[in-house]
C-alpha cells in the first residue's frame, strides 16, 4: 500500500514512538477510522447546546478532494421543553481556495436528543482552520450565532491508496528533497518478525491514530 499525502508538512512529535517500536497490541482496525471527538462548542457557551466532531477518515461521498467531518449536535438542557430549531451554518470564512459542503438544516432538537451530521472540508492542503457559525434557534424565539473553529491534524490530510511499485516510485522521486524524511530505528524483535506489524506502526504513526 502506498500513502498519499495532501500535506507536506511534518512533525516530530511522535518521533519517539517510531525511534522505539516497543511492542504493543495489534489493533488493525483503528488504522482505518477514527474515534476521538473533538469539542467545538461546549454545553454552557451553547446554552444548552453542545457540538462535537469526528474526522471519519473516510472518503465524503459528494467530493473525495474533501475530509469527511462527522458533527453530533446534543440538546443537553435539563428543561423538557427546551428545543433549539433551524440549526445551519452560516458565515463561513474560509481562506482562500478551501471550500466546505454544508449539512441539511436541522429542523428540531428536543431536550436530550443528539443528531449528527456531515460536513464536507477541501482544506485546500493547509493546516488553516476552517471558521464559520452555527445558527440555532432557542425555543423558537432567540436566534444566536456560535462561532466554530475547525482544524485538520496532518493525519487527516492523508489519504490512502493502492498503486503500482513503478507508480510509486514515479511519485517518491517528484516529492523527494525537502517533503522526504528518511531515519534509521531499532526494532524490537517481537516487531521485527511481522512485517504488517511495522507497516501498521508505521502508518499509525504518520495518521496520529
């Protein structure tokens, strides 16, 4: 498998975790999802309202070229009667060349309830946040905007695909210089054995997973 980056940038945050390659459990699937939410607006800012996001780290079903963003709206008010209606996005500002697909507007929220929705981000291979507001409406009466602030780690600006030695290569030597880092690592012999194993510490690594 070869790993297409959208990014160029590095980091050497977890250069620990790789100089190492301790043994670990194997845990495969984690590779391909993600399940870390992400506060982007918190119970008391939202009156009641909270919202949260998750980087599927799946292809968004109406542009590949865009990160797939899931958002969980939750009316967490104690008040039975407290809903938050005509839930949208509004005010996007977006620097230049990054574009967003909205979500479908949400007609009601009921106390308690939780909804989620997806978002599409071109992050145009930056690490810019993407700045826009949610619109809602309390109770049917008080229209508020929350301002919401998304940014894409360099893990979620990568997406990966099958290709051909020779296409690879072809690739390697056009992102070679100042995109390539290269390093040597001792293995643990436990490691060593399993050439998935690396391949998977590997990429677990590079996607902050």
């Amino acid at each position: 498998m070869a790993i297409g980056y959208k990014s160029q940038r590095h980091t050497s945050r977890r250069s620990d975790f790789l100089d190492s390659l301790e043994v670990l459990p194997s845990s495969p699937s984690a590779i391909h999802s993600a399940q870390q939410e992400v506060d982007l607006l918190n119970r008391l800012l939202g009156r009641g309202l909270s919202l949260k996001a998750r980087f599927t780290r799946k292809p968004f079903i109406y542009d590949e070229n865009k990160v797939s963003i899931e958002l969980i709206f939750s009316n967490t008010a104690t008040d039975s009667n407290t809903t938050f209606s005509n839930i949208s996005i509004v005010d996007k500002k977006l620097p230049a060349g990054m574009s967003l697909d909205e979500f479908s507007k949400i007609g009601v929220l009921g106390a308690g309830q939780k909804q989620n929705a997806y978002i599409g981000i071109d992050f145009c291979d930056s690490l810019q946040p993407a700045v826009f507001s949610i619109s809602c409406t309390l109770n049917d009466t008080d229209t508020k905007l929350h301002s919401i602030t998304i940014s894409c780690s360099v893990g979620d600006l990568m997406r990966p695909c099958t290709c051909s030695e020779q296409y690879f290569l072809s690739l390697q030597g056009r992102l070679s210089g100042m995109n390539e880092n290269e390093c040597r690592v001792e293995v643990a012999p436990e490691v060593a054995e399993s050439e998935s194993e690396i391949l998977r510490r590997v990429y677990s690594c590079a996607t902050w997973d």
